[in-house]
C-alpha cells in the first residue's frame, strides 16, 4: 500500500509518498495564498491509498480533503526516528516558526518547545535581512561565512533588527561580519530553546533554514558536537506523516 504525508507550511508545502517505508515520490511546491488550492496542484496525479496531513495549514486542508491530521511535533518526531534511530534532540527552524523537540529512547515525544508567536530565529527573519543587506537568501549563508567575525545584533525581533542593521549600514560596517551576526542571534535563540527542553543524544537539525551553511557550522560550533542534517530538510515534516499514515 502507498501512505502519503502533506506538510502545509506558512512558505512551502511538501508531500511524500511511501510504500513498505521507502520514499517513492516526493516533491515540493510554495504555499502562495490560497494553501489548499496548491496542495491540490501538488497531489494532481499522486495515487495513495491514505494520507496524513501536517503542519500549519493542515486543519483547513482537513475541511477540504477530509485526511487525517497530526501535529507538526509528531510528525517530525516519526520521521526523524526513522531517519536517525539514536537521536534525542530535534531542532526544527522553518519559514516563520521555530521548535525543539526531546525524544525518548524509544522516539515517543518527551518535551517540545515552539516560537509560533513572531518571525524571531525563523526563515522569514533570515530573509527579510538578507533582502536589507542586499544579499540573495540562498547565498545568505554561505556569504556570511566569509566573515572572520560577528558583529553582535541586539535585536531579535524582525522589525527592530531591520533597522538595527540599516544604522550599522549607513555607518559603514562590514556587512559579512552584520550577515554573520544575525545567523549567531539564530543560533542563540535557538540553543536557548534546545536547552529548556534539554540536549540528549544526537541532534537533528531540520526544517527549510537547515539548508543555510552558516546556521549549521554556528550551532555544530555552539552545541560543541556534530548535527545531523537529512540531504532534503524540508521533507522530514511530511515523511513522518506519510510513516504515520502507513501506522
């Protein structure tokens, strides 16, 4: 049988197809302002025979669809098990949310924290800094990396740091070392959580900001151990659904 998982985020919707637990299909498209409209586009032509729905869209998509539906917790917390068998700790960062998750040994959920409540340490934070620093976000990255420093940004909240990063500008800093200072505010809020849900075991980092180069080796550097990074991050979310469809 075929066990399909949707993961409808704020910026990307994901969906994955398995069959006897390997992935079979997989494909991604942008959410845009109508979610339900283009995650109907993205299963046109998809045969499953049951489907799991995740993430923040996933009660309207239940009105429409009539699919089951779990949280973007238990979803991440299946498909990271089944990935990473030993792993505890699983850092999620997407497009405007962030959580960390704490598993047992036997991949149940232990204890979770989430930033849902503003853009703070998420990718749309990362995005609207690298639109002022006039880099382009996939590069984002790998261009503060080119940085020997960081310059210390005080805020985090999105608006704040826009125009902290504006003045830093116009006063003629480095603008590789503001880069690399804004992916260290990232990772500090983000070991700030990992923390009040406790670091156990191997570390999962996920989530669509897992891509960014910078956020790994700053928070590989932070936790002082290696992180394990899936080859596709965004999928993690809808593989665990699709593994609990098939449960």
């Amino acid at each position: 049988m075929r066990y399909a998982g949707i993961d409808i985020g704020s910026r990307t919707i994901e969906l994955v197809i398995v069959e006897s637990g390997n992935i079979i299909k997989k494909n991604q498209t942008n959410t845009g302002y109508d979610p339900v409209r283009s995650a109907s586009k993205l299963l046109d032509g998809h045969n499953y025979d049951c489907m799991v729905a995740t993430g923040y869209g996933r009660d309207i998509f239940q009105l429409a669809y009539g699919s089951q539906t779990v949280t973007e917790i238990k979803a991440y917390a299946r498909g990271v098990t089944e990935m990473y068998p030993s792993a505890q700790t699983i850092l999620d960062i997407g497009g405007q949310d962030s959580k960390a998750i704490s598993l047992l040994h036997n991949g149940k959920i232990n204890k979770f924290e989430m930033n849902d409540r503003c853009a703070a340490g998420t990718g749309k934070f990362l995005e609207v800094m690298a639109n002022a620093l006039e880099f382009p976000i996939e590069q984002f990255g790998d261009e503060a990396l080119k940085a020997s420093k960081d310059l210390k940004i005080n805020s985090m909240c999105t608006v704040f740091a826009e125009s902290e990063v504006t003045s830093l500008i116009a006063k003629g800093h480095n603008r590789y070392e503001i880069a690399r200072g804004l992916h260290a505010s990232v990772v500090r809020r983000s070991v700030s959580m990992l923390k009040r849900i406790s670091i156990l075991g191997e570390v999962v980092f996920a989530g669509g900001v897992a891509n960014n180069a910078c956020i790994r080796h700053l928070l590989a550097d932070a936790l002082k151990q290696e992180i394990n990074v899936p080859d596709d991050p965004q999928f993690v979310g809808a593989f665990g659904a699709a593994l609990l469809a098939g449960d």
